[in-house]
C-alpha cells in the first residue's frame, strides 16, 4: 500500500507531505494515530481519517466539498456572485476558481491575488485568506504588500483579482 500524508496549517505557511510506499496495511491506523498525536493545536489535517482511508483504499482525491458548503464560507455580500460563477464554470467545465478566483484550503476561503514584484520584476498570482497582508514572490521570495483590488472588498478587479499588489489609482 502506498500512503501519503499531507499536513498544513490554517494559513498554509506550514506544510508538510509524507510519503512512504510498500507500506503495511496494518500499520496504517498506528501511523495514523501517531501522526495526529504530532498534530499541534494549531495544524489542521486536510481529511479525516475516514476520507482518508477511503482515499488510500480507492486510490482517489477526497471528494470536494460541495458548492453549498463552499458558499456558506465566503463572505454574505459575495454568496449570490459566486454561485453564478460557479455555475458558469460548471457549463464551461473548467474548475469553479477559474471564474470565481476563490480557492478553499483546509475549510478556508483563498483569494486570487495579483502581484508584481519590485525586486525581480516577475508578476504572478497568490491565493490568499482575506487577512493576508503580504506575499512572497514566487521567484524570488521578495515580500510584496498587497492590497484589496476595489475600495469595496470582496470585489474583483477586471481580471478577476480580489487582492493586489498595486493599487488601481496608482497605475
Ligand atoms: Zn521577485
């Protein structure tokens, strides 16, 4: 059997992935058990041990939460929004944060937003919690301020981004 773990925290700073093949089955409940002794207060796993098992048995990803789920953990003022994106990308098929912009990780909402960095000059995209301040450049790890991409918040840009790291009146 082939098990792989994957740890992170709320905000996803901290991730880790353990992965280990050949692995006795009857060890995975022990393995299990440990990992979530190791667990700090503050890490979520992404699945239960249920969904988990289920995954390891199937060779499968989790099932999505669904859309109603996802709904109720976004912002009320965005709710009505959303679902219409979500259903536009279902009859585009193409996955829901290609028009929505919004990624759930560990049961929390995640924002596009768009930087360009001052150090290197490279632009690129972050998912991002509301509370998120600051990235990091994917090339070279330079921080970047970002800002909401409208004075209203939760309200995208012409390009879909909720966050920036320019704001608009200074283009
Ligand atoms: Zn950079």
């Amino acid at each position: 059997m082939n098990v792989q773990i994957n740890v992170a925290s709320g905000y996803g700073e901290k991730r880790a992935r353990v992965k280990i093949e050949g692995f006795p089955c009857e060890l995975v409940e022990t393995l299990l058990a440990r990992t979530f002794q190791l667990i700090q207060e503050n890490i979520e796993v992404e699945e239960n041990y249920n969904e988990t098992h289920e995954a390891l048995s199937q060779n499968v990803e989790p099932s999505k939460s669904s859309v109603q789920d996802v709904v109720s953990l976004l912002p009320e003022s965005i709710r009505g929004w959303y679902k219409q994106k979500e259903k536009e990308a279902e009859e585009q098929g193409v996955p829901s944060f290609y028009f929505t912009g919004i990624k759930i990780k560990n049961g929390i909402p995640h924002y596009k937003a768009f930087y360009i960095c001052p150090n290197c000059g490279l632009s690129g995209r972050h998912y991002v919690p509301e509370d998120v301040k600051e990235v990091k450049c994917h090339n070279c790890e330079a921080p970047i301020d970002i800002f909401p991409a409208q004075a209203q918040l939760f309200k995208t840009d012409q390009w879909g981004n909720f966050f920036r790291s320019v704001m608009p009146d200074k283009e």
